[in-house]
C-alpha cells in the first residue's frame, strides 16, 4: 500500500483528500502546518507528498527545497491557489514534481498521485535527451537539433512518456492509462491519431525516424544509430 504524506492547514481541503485518497486504497497521512510537515517527511519514508504552498511555519517550496537539498527525492505534488505560469515554472523549479491548482477535482488528484507513482524513482532530470531530441521539462519546450518542435500541451506529454522510455516498446493501453488516466481501454483509434501528429512533428521526410510504430502493439522511441 502506497503511503502519501500530506502537508495542508486548511482543514475541509485535508478532509477531503485524506478521505478520497484512502477509500481509494492509500495510506495517508497529515500535518497541518510546515515546520511538522518538514520533520516528518524529512525522516519517515514516504511514496508521494502532497504539500500546499501556502503554509504557516514555512511555505510549501520551501519545504521542498529543503528535502532536495537533503538528497531526499520523495515525488512531491505541489497544491497551490496561485495558478500562472511562473507560479507553475517556480513550483517545478523548487522541486516539485508536479503542480495543482485549486480548486481541483479530487478524481484529478488522485490520478496524478498514482502518475507519480509510475515513475521511475530517478525522475528529477529537467532536460530530457535521446539523441538529437531535447526535452526542457520545466519550460515544456522541445527541439531536435536547432529545430524547435511546436508541441501541443498533449503531445509533450506524449513525447516525455516515450522519451522517459527510450527503447522500450510502449504498448497503447500503457498510452491510455498513463497519459489519458483511462481506467480501461476503450475501442478507439485516440492514441494513433495523436502519434501519427506528433510523429510528423519530430520526424521529417529526409530525418532519420526516431519514433516507430510497432505493427500491432504499439511505439517506441529510439536515437538513430
């Protein structure tokens, strides 16, 4: 059982995740105030924090920051009323490994809390490289080369699952799951069409093919030899 150790001082928000996230089968946790939260995510061991950034005793990213610089690299989802991109890029920045802005449906939380979950523990990289692909995770830009990629928000998605991947096959139920959040894998041909856009995007006519399709089980990504 997964634990996640929450750090909210408002009492209704900690009311409302303690209780969706444990009817959802996780074993979680709660400190109410920064200075408590920073103890205790400090020295127990923890699967995912949950921290709001606006906290008495000392803030959210400070929090964070702090844990970092301990080498300790519990996946930490950052919940916070302030919602603009610099807001986000200085979430992430502190090393947050995700951003939420409230409000925000507890069914969205708790999706992001098993994505962080899936992650392999290694995951603080913010440049992301396969061959001449370069991914900038906290400016979400990407290039190939000195061509800069124009990505929707969905297929940078896409493209860091498979990059974070390089070599694996990745099937289109793993897709589906993990970058839709579907529960189960409905009869539709969504993940072709969204690869076959960003296949055309990272891979000109005369570039060597970094992403292939797998006849009948899904992509994967490679560098080229």
């Amino acid at each position: 059982m997964a634990r996640v150790f929450l750090i909210e001082d408002d009492e209704q928000t900690a009311t409302e995740i303690v209780t969706d996230l444990a009817l959802r089968g996780f074993a979680i946790e709660r400190a109410a105030d920064g200075l408590a939260g920073l103890e205790r995510a400090a020295h127990e061991t923890w699967d995912v924090l949950v921290v709001d950034r606006m906290l008495p005793g000392l803030d959210g990213l400070s929090i964070i920051e702090a844990l970092r610089n301990q080498q300790n690299r519990t996946p930490a989802l950052v919940l916070s009323a302030l919602g603009g991109i610099d807001d986000r890029v200085r979430g992430l920045r502190s090393g947050g490994d995700d951003y939420v802005t409230k409000p925000f449906a507890l069914a969205e939380l708790a999706a992001r809390v098993e994505a962080l979950l899936r992650r392999p523990v290694d995951s603080r990289e913010t440049i992301l490289r396969v061959g001449p692909l370069e991914l900038d995770l906290v400016e979400r830009k990407a290039s190939r080369g000195t061509r800069v990629l124009d990505l929707l928000p969905r297929e940078f998605k896409l493209l860091e699952y498979l990059v974070r991947r390089e070599g694996q096959i990745v099937t289109r139920a793993m897709l589906l799951q993990d970058v839709w959040n579907y529960r189960f894998v409905p009869q539709t041909n969504l993940i072709d069409v969204h690869l076959g856009r960003l296949r055309r995007k990272v891979d000109l006519p005369l570039e060597p093919p970094l992403i292939t399709n797998v006849r009948g089980v899904g992509y994967t990504l490679n560098a080229p030899p």
